[in-house]
C-alpha cells in the first residue's frame, strides 16, 4: 500500500508546478460568477485604487485525504455579512506581502500557527466590485490537522471539507439568494456540510478545481 505522505508529497509537488504554468484565471472563475456581479465593471476603476487583500485556501491532512477550511463570517450591516468564504482579509500596512496577509489573518480568524504553513502558490487575483477589494487567493500546507481556535467577533463557524469531495461536479447547484438590498437572484455555488458557497469564493474555487485537475489529483484516489 502507497504510504499516503508520499503521495501528499507528489500532488503537492505537482501542484506548485501546475501554479507556475499559466493560470486559468477568468475562465475558471467565470464559471461560477453569480449574475449580481454584472451590475458592475469586472474591473476596478483607475481613479479609485482597489484596497488589497489576501485569503488562504489551507490543505491538510484529514482522515487519510487531504482537506481545506472554509468560515463563515459573523452577520454584519455589510456586503459580505453572513457569507461563507476562505479565512482572509485586507493587507495591512505592516504586512511584508499578501501570503503574509493571508496567514496573519487565518491565525486571528481560526488559530493557524503560521510558523507550520508552507506556501505552495498563488491562483489568479479577483476584484470584488461591490467593496472595492482585490483578493489575492494563497493556497499553503499545513502537514497536520489543524484545532481550530475561531475568532467570534468575526468568525460564526469554521469546518472543513475533503479535497475529493470539492472535486466532484454533483456539488454545484443553483440557489435563490437575498442579496442585503432585497433582491432575490439566482446563483451558481457550491454546497458543503450544508453551506452555501457563492460569489467570490465560488469563482476562486472554480480555478483552484481547474488547478488541482492539472496537477493529476487522482493520484490521491
């Protein structure tokens, strides 16, 4: 039997390969775009800087597979209020680089102790129109399974989902959503443990699947 760290080794390997070569970017992330999002420009405005950001997509092992962490954020009077999202948020001025910023920020919002965290790659960046952010997705790997310690003041719940079970198409559904001004549209998401994964962090992980494909993620079947 294929001693399972040896094969963690060769996806991770393969993966970081996979996100030197040319990114999927839009294509991907396009798959999963939500109609909401064609109210605005795909792209920020020149005369108004997008603020920068960070979010990590954390592979781990998990009941002999790999695993990543999803939060739900806390309700609040905002765009994002209630949503479920890979832990992550603005760069700060301190912050030496955006993989700095998204493990600074998964230590604040789910305990990660980023000294463990081996970065792996970046995926494409997104624009979030509505709050004006860029979003820079960082996939790192933990080599143990994470206790969780979430933040409450802004983290409701954290949990985890299996890397096949994010791979398997029969989890994208479409769902009606009321959006904070009322509106109610349909969605292209993805479901989980019951949650409801759409908007930006569907797209990003529409690409990040297209980027694992790449990286012959049925050698971890």
């Amino acid at each position: 039997m294929q001693n399972p760290n040896n094969s963690f080794d060769s996806f991770l390997n393969a993966l970081e390969n996979s996100l030197f070569n040319e990114l999927p970017g839009r294509s991907a992330q396009q798959k999963l775009e939500p109609i909401s999002r064609k109210r605005f420009n795909p792209f920020p405005d020149p005369t108004k800087p997008p603020r920068e950001s960070a979010v990590l997509i954390l592979l781990f092992p998990e009941n002999d597979g790999l695993s990543t962490a999803f939060i739900k954020r806390n309700e609040y009077d905002g765009v994002h209020s209630g949503q479920v999202a890979f832990p992550g948020g603005k760069k700060e001025l301190t912050d030496v680089s955006l993989s700095f910023t998204a493990l600074r920020e998964a230590n604040e919002e789910i305990g990660i102790n980023t000294e463990d965290v081996q970065i792996i790659g970046n995926l494409s960046i997104i624009y979030i129109p509505p709050s004006n952010f860029n979003v820079q997705p960082v996939i790192g790997w933990l080599p143990y399974t994470p206790k969780f310690l979430i933040d409450p003041s802004e983290v409701s719940m954290v949990f985890s989902v299996p890397l096949n079970e994010i791979m398997m198409e029969e989890n994208i559904h479409k769902k009606t959503i009321t959006l904070g001004d009322g509106l109610n549209i349909e969605v292209p998401c993805y479901i989980f443990s019951d949650q409801i994964i759409w908007g930006a962090t569907s797209m990003i992980l529409s690409e990040f699947i297209e980027v694992v494909h790449k990286a012959d993620f049925s050698n971890l079947l």
